[in-house]
C-alpha cells in the first residue's frame, strides 16, 4: 500500500501531458490493486475540470452569500451592541455627574444646616450662660448683703458684750474687793481701774 | 483496498456530467464542497437570524469569527483592506469548515487536492495582481524593488522578489494540500495498524493499543491543523493582499 504515492509521483508529470487513457493503460501494466483511475487522485488531471467547476460554482455561491447577507447582518449585529454599549455608557457617566452633584449638595446643605445648627447652640448657651451669671451675681449680692447684716449684728453683740465685760469686771473687782475686807469702794473708782487695766 | 490510505482521496462519479469533452462529473469531491458551503452558511446564517444584543453561544462563534478575521485583516493591511473583508472572510470559513468536515471518518476532505488549493491560492493572487495594477498602476511594479537597496544589488533583488512573488500561489496551495494530505494518510495507516495487528490474535490486540492511542492523539492533533491551516491562509492571504494595497514595501 505504500507503493502508491511514490509510483503516482512518477507518473503524475507524464499524467499531466499524456492525459489519462496513457496514464491508465501504463497503470494497468504495471497493476495497482485499485480501480478508478488509478493515479494518486490529487494528481490525476482528468478530474481537474470537474473539481475546478464545482469549486468556482460552490465558493462563487458561497462568497456572495456571505458579502451580500451574512457579513452585512453580523457587521450590523456589532455595530448595533457597540453604539448600545457606548450610549449607555454616556447615560451611566451622566447619572454619575448627576450623583456626583447631588452628592455635593447634599454636602453642602448638610454643612449649612451644621452651622445653623452650631450658631442656634452657641446662642443658646450663650443666653443660658448670661442668665446663670445673672442669677448667680442676685444670689451673690444677696448673699453680701445678709453677709454684711450678719457683721453688723455680730459687731452689735460683740460690743454689747464688751459692755458687759466692762460691768461684770467692775462687778467682779467691787467684790474681789470687798471680800479683801477693804470696805466699801467707790464705784467710780473701780469702773476707773477697769477701764485702765483693760486698756 | 479498505487499509489503502489513498483511497481516501479517490474522486468518484456521482452525476456524469460532461461538456465539450471536458469531464465536467458532480462528484464526490463536488457534493462536499457543496456540503461545505452549505452547513457554513447555514450555521453564520441560523447562529445569526435573531440579531442577539446579548449574543447566545452559538452566535458569539459566528460574531468571533467575523471579529477574528477583521481584525487579522486590519491588522496586516489597514483599514484599506477592509474591502477585501469578504473575500477573506470567506476563503478561512471555506477552508476550515472543509478541513473540519474532511475529519469525519469516510468523509471526503476537499482541501486535499492540489488543484482545489492552487485554484484558491490563484484567487487571492489573481486579486493581488488585478487590484494591484488598478489602483497603482505600474507603481505596482514597485513592490519587487525594495527601498534602500544599494544600485548594484537591484537586478539581484528584484529577481528575487520576482522569484519569491511567482512561489507564493505555489507555497499557499501546497502548504495546506500537503498538511491535509499528510494528516490524512497518517491518520488512515495508524488506524490500519489496528485492524491489521488485531487479525494476530490476543498479542496482536495488545500490540494494537499503541496505534490505536496515536489515531486518538493525532485526531487531536489534525482537528489543531485543520484551524491552524485555515488560519495560515487566511493570515497570508491578509499579507499579499497588503502588497497589493501598500506595493511600496
């Protein structure tokens, strides 16, 4: 079986111009178990107008249909996803610049109202600072006031109790006095001796 | 004649067919181009017929398939070239859904005949010489003489590029036709050293296994070769039709 291809190249050149009834009876001679024509068939010309025509008449077909239908509908089918897929890409990047500047407003308005919101605070710390001062500086003053009523009694007391001291001592000394045996001695005298020796 | 690995691209009669002595036969070879185009067609045609915002699977394989062909085309000859979108287009589709479908046991592989890749391999360098020379006119010559290039190595290098131009539909059409050539019969002799060492009895089915593990591994791997080969003339097809658009190198 391996005679074949090599018997067919020896033949296939004298094929070419003896045509295929010399070809054929030199290949009975020298006897191929095969039948057909007996050349290696790729190089068997008498099959060569045959084959040229179907393959103009099947690719001729076959090119028209693929550039007159095929080629056109897939050509189409891309161009169409390519324009959908750029034009919603455009719609995506537009909702996005749209987020983007509602994000920033939001921010924005966010930031305002946390001023408000801080200046309304302060205000009202403020205001409750200024009466708490105000309350305190009441309660201060009449706390001073009370202070100072305290002290004026206080010194009132003291003074009357100095009083007192001064009697008590001169008291004290009259009888000391008598006690001593010294007799009776004047008053005056001793309220005199009290007051110096309290100095 | 079951293990011959030739027999694979044996070209059959279906419907004879003949005009002015030409044999013009629908054969096996015509019904799978036809089957080719069609189940293309049908599947960029069904996939796409509910225009999907939000593509279904099967949908996104034909959108990636356009996307991956524009974009090697724009890559290779600018937005200019996008008017050969369709042609290119068209060639990857045609030669990989042959490729693929050539891989289905007893089916028929299109790609594997010369004739069929150098028709293709023609076409795009048909297109590359007739557009070249219309919208350059014999500025288009331009392309075999390279910038830069000292005055006394121009007949040296213009030959070359000649040389290298003319090899191009040849390369193109034998790259693909041999890789599916090759794949094919190597896939057909390691299957048939299955069943041929499997008629030994026990040892011959335990020697079977290896064979039978490479048919598995190079199924893998021709199903790569079917893309990589539709992908490789697509990509050159991209870089000569950029020749044509840009000839001033």
């Amino acid at each position: 079986m391996f005679v074949t291809p090599g018997y067919a190249e020896e033949v296939a050149p004298a094929a070419g111009e003896a045509h295929s009834t010399d070809a054929t009876t030199a290949h009975t001679e020298t006897g191929a178990e095969h039948g057909g024509g007996g050349l290696f068939p790729p190089f068997d010309t008498s099959n060569y107008p045959s084959q040229l025509l179907w393959l103009a008449i099947t690719f001729g077909l076959f090119y028209l249909f693929l550039k007159n239908v095929v080629l056109p509908r897939v050509g189409g089918i891309l161009e169409v996803r390519r324009d959908r897929i750029a034009g919603d890409l455009d719609q995506a990047a537009r909702m996005k610049s749209e987020a983007d500047a509602a994000v920033a407003a939001y921010e924005q308005e966010l930031a305002e109202a946390k001023a408000r919101a801080n200046a309304i605070g302060q205000e009202a710390r403020d205001e409750a600072k200024a009466e708490a001062e105000a309350k305190r500086k009441e309660v201060e003053a009449g706390l001073d006031q009370k202070l100072t009523a305290a002290e004026a009694r206080i010194a009132t007391i003291k003074a009357n109790a100095m009083k007192e001291v001064g009697t008590i001592a001169e008291d004290t000394a009259a009888a000391i006095v008598q006690a001593l045996g010294a007799g009776k001695v004047d008053k005056a005298d001793i309220a005199a001796a009290v007051k110096a020796a309290s100095k | 004649m079951a293990n011959d690995p030739i027999h694979q691209f044996q070209i059959s009669k279906l419907i004879p067919i003949e005009i002015g002595g030409l044999d013009f036969s629908f054969t096996n070879s015509s019904a799978f181009m036809v089957a080719t185009v069609v189940a293309a067609s049908a599947f960029l045609f069904l996939t796409t017929s509910s225009r999907g915002l939000v593509p279904s699977r099967l949908q996104s394989v034909s959108e990636m398939s356009y996307e991956f062909v524009a974009s090697m085309l724009r890559d290779a000859a600018g937005s200019q070239g996008m008017r050969f979108f369709p042609l290119v287009f068209s060639l990857f589709m045609f030669v990989l859904v042959a490729n693929l479908i050539g891989l289905f046991p007893y089916f028929f592989t299109v790609t594997s005949h010369l004739i069929v890749t150098f028709a293709l391999a023609l076409l795009v360098i048909g297109t590359v010489i007739v557009y070249g020379f219309m919208k350059h006119g014999f500025g288009f010559l331009k392309l075999f003489v390279p910038h830069g290039v000292p005055g006394i190595l121009v007949p040296l290098v213009v030959l070359i590029e000649v040389i290298s131009f003319l090899s191009r539909p040849i390369s193109l059409s034998v790259r693909l036709f041999a890789n599916m050539l090759a794949g094919h019969i190597t896939l057909k002799v390691f299957a048939g050293f299955v069943t041929s060492l499997s008629a030994f009895g026990a040892v011959g089915v335990v020697g079977s296994i290896l064979p039978l593990f490479m048919t598995v591994a190079i199924t893998g791997l021709e199903v790569l070769v079917a893309f990589l080969q539709a992908y490789v003339f697509a990509v050159l097809t991209c870089m000569y039709l950029n020749d044509a658009l840009h000839p001033g190198h």
